[in-house]
C-alpha cells in the first residue's frame, strides 16, 4: 500500500454508481483515493494546482495530469 500524501476521502457515491465506475476503469475510486493513486492513469496522485483541484481528485479520482487532459488546460 501506498504511502499517503494527503489524508483524503472520496466523495460518497451511490453503489451502483461506483461499481459502475469501477467497472469502467478496472479501479476503485475509493480505493484509489484513500491510496493517493489516479483511476485513469494508475500513478501517484500527490501534486494539486489548488483546492478545487484537489477537490475534484476525490470526486473523480483523477490526478492533476489527467484533469488537465480531460478539461483540456
């Protein structure tokens, strides 16, 4: 298990949502999340740009790399 850098917590989410997730990226969010890791790429999410940013890591699971290809920044 990976060290964490934050000590975060995904956002809650219906179960039939996240096994949906889950089930699209091969990955828990949850898990990903409370291991500081990205659902989309698989590396380490530790670098946030700011607080929205962070914020939405524990929405989407996603690392700063993968928001900013996804929202196009």
């Amino acid at each position: 298990m990976k060290k964490p850098h934050y000590s975060l917590s995904a956002t809650f989410k219906y179960p039939n949502v996240e096994a949906m997730l889950s089930k699209l990226t091969g990955v828990s969010r949850v898990g990903a999340v409370a291991e500081n890791s990205c659902v989309t790429c698989k590396g380490e999410a530790k670098d946030f740009r700011d607080e929205l940013s962070l914020k939405e890591y524990t929405i989407s699971g996603m690392c700063q790399d993968c928001q900013d290809k996804i929202f196009g920044i």
